[in-house]
C-alpha cells in the first residue's frame, strides 16, 4: 500500500495548512480538494495562500470518480453526514481516512460507513494557524497524533507512517489513541464552551472567576464520564490542560465563539452534546455540561440573522 494520492474535503483552516504542506511535497496534482461546484467556483477566482505563498490548490467536485490513497475529513461536524454519503467515489479497498473533526463522534460515523480497519484515529495537537479569508498563517503546524482503535499496528496505520516518514510530516504514532481522543476532548469541553459562554477570551479563563472555574468543572465531568466509559484518564490531565491553556496567548478566542459571532451552528453537540448522553447511561449528573448545553444553544438561537 503507497499513498500517493490524497483528497481533503474541508476547505478550512486545518485542511489548507496541511493541504499546503503536502502539495509542496508531492507532484502537482497529487493533493485534491473535493468539494460542490460553488465552492470550486469561489476558489476558481481566489487565492489561498499559507504564510504568503500561493497554494495552487487543485479542486474536484464529489462526483470524480477517482479514488484516493489517503482521504483527510477536514469540514465542520454539521456537514459529515452529507459528506459520507457523497464521498464514496474517492474511497478504495486500501483507501486510509483520517479526520481532523473535533471530539469522538466523527470517527464513528466514518468507521460505520467505511469500516473500523481503514478509519485511524487522529488529533490535532501545539498548531497556532490562523485564518484571515483565504489567507493562512502560522509558526508552528503543530502534530498529528494518530492510530488504531485496538492499539495495535495495521496495512493501514504502516502505509501512513511510511508516507509521513517519506516528508518528515510531523506526527506521533500512539497505541492508546482512545486515552488521547478523550484528553482532547476534555479540554475542548472545558475551554470552547467556557470561553463562548461567558463571551471573553483566553484571558478571561487563565484568571480566577466564575469562568475559569466553569471551565474546570465541565472538564472534572468529562474525566468522570470517560473513566465510566473504561477510559483511563483522571485529574491529571486537567492540571497538564491548565499548566497548557496558562501559556495562550490571552487575546486569543474558542472556534466556538467565533461561530456564535458569525451566527454559524457550533460543535456543542460534539462537546457537552457528548458528555451529557455518556453520562446518562451511566446515571452521572452534569449539571455544568447541562448548564453550558442550555446556554450554547440559547445563543444559537439569539445569533440566528
């Protein structure tokens, strides 16, 4: 198995960035975009350009009957759905998927439709890019963490590491990427909701206040929800997220409340949407998860134009 073709569907921050980075390791060409004709059409008369330099991305529509070696979910949750079920002809017998989705729930999703074998597990780790329209910028890409749901080596995880090695991509192969997809997930749920809620940024949660303690209760509830799930993670990870979030720039904010500004849906169904439902079969309350859920879609609400 080689991977020498590779389709993003996302034409989002992560996936430009990455997308830019093996297109200028690959012949031209090699990189696709898949994505429906309007968008095509938008980036047929814009530019996209990482760190200043022009992308040159190639863009194809879905219905390109042209299989991939390596498929990248890189859009937003609300539109995987749609996506699964129009993706299928640039997925092959050997075709790898990665996805660079939020939370646990997209890797279920594609592991459902395209089977557990193909579907390797995936967080995005230390980036600091950002985006202005078409226009990337960043000093550090950051890792892929990634691997397999069993923790144990597959065609498919090997033909990925070899691929990455072959670029000096960085990235770090974990065998207990179900323990890492959960850490993420408890930060994600404590510091994306707290920061949207309460409207500040990352300032207003690095200091004492109801903020940053909302933040560290929601996370408490997300540990406790994944230990009933079997996953071993603990209080530690909160003070390690901690230690990690003290160190944000303090002007910076959550893609959560970004998308409430923008008047966009958000991933609150990936987070406490997540949390709450976990911990209802197992009889644990959360009433911070319950409080942030209530509060995130209120404000969905009130931002709809």
């Amino acid at each position: 198995m080689d991977i020498r073709k590779i389709s993003i569907v996302g034409t989002g921050t992560l996936g430009f960035m990455y997308g830019h980075f093996l297109n200028s390791h690959l012949p031209a060409g090699s990189v696709r975009f898949i994505a429906d004709e309007e968008v095509i059409e938008t980036y047929r008369h814009t530019e996209v350009t990482c760190n200043g330099e022009s992308c040159n991305f190639t863009f194809l529509p879905f219905e390109t009957e042209d299989p991939a070696d390596l498929v990248i979910f890189a859009m937003r949750f609300c539109e995987l759905h749609n996506v699964i079920r129009r993706i299928g002809s640039q997925i092959g017998k050997n075709t790898v998927i990665l996805s660079f989705i939020n939370g646990i729930t997209s890797h279920d999703m594609l592991s459902r439709a395209f089977g557990n074998y193909r579907v390797l597990l995936c967080t995005v780790q230390g980036t600091n890019v950002s985006r202005s329209g078409p226009h990337i910028k960043y000093s550090e890409m950051g890792t892929l963490n990634i691997g397999t749901r069993d923790g144990l080596p597959s065609d498919f995880i090997r033909a990925l590491t070899s691929f990455f090695d072959s670029m000096n991509f960085p990235y770090r192969y974990l065998t207990d990427m179900k323990k890492n997809l959960w850490e993420r997930l408890v930060f994600n749920t404590g510091i994306c909701q707290a920061v949207a809620v309460f409207e500040t940024d990352y300032d207003g949660i690095k200091q004492e206040g109801e903020p940053r303690q909302i933040m560290i209760s929601a996370m408490k509830e997300a540990v406790l929800v994944g230990q009933a799930e079997g996953i071993p993670v603990d209080d530690q990870i909160i003070s390690d997220w901690l230690t990690q979030i003290n160190g944000l720039e303090g002007i910076g904010t959550s893609s959560m409340r970004r998308d409430l500004r923008a008047g966009r849906p958000t991933e609150v169904e990936l987070f406490s949407g997540t949390i709450r439902e976990l911990a209802r079969k197992h009889d644990i309350p959360t009433p911070v998860n319950d409080f942030l859920y209530d509060k995130i879609k209120e404000m969905e609400h009130r931002k709809e134009p």
